[in-house]
C-alpha cells in the first residue's frame, strides 16, 4: 500500500527536480539491497560448504 501510495504521488507530481531526486533516493536504496544481498550470498555459501564438508566427514569416517 505505502508503494502504491508513492507512486501515485510520483505520477501526479509536475516537479522534474522531484521525480529525479526520487530517482536517485531509490537507486541508492536499490545498490545498497544488492550489496547486502552480496553479503548474504557469500555468508550463505560459505555455510553450506562447512555443512557438505561435515557431512563428508561424517559418512566417511
């Protein structure tokens, strides 16, 4: 609903200025879920390397 609601406002707003001060608000907020998403990703993988590592060790041994 908040989203919807924005961008109704950003439809109906004639300011150019405004539209591309909420242009470059949203893409900062779009880099900054990639690089935390990164994060996640590279955490999460190396995670699941220590598991297949242990479950190799553990049917092997």
């Amino acid at each position: 609903m908040i989203i919807a609601n924005f961008l109704k406002q950003l439809g109906k707003d004639n300011s150019g200025a405004t539209a591309i001060e909420y242009g470059l608000i949203v893409s900062l907020i779009v880099i900054a879920i990639i690089g935390a998403l990164n994060s996640f990703a590279a955490e999460s993988i190396q995670m699941w390397g220590m598991v297949t590592n242990g479950y190799q060790e553990a049917t092997q041994g």
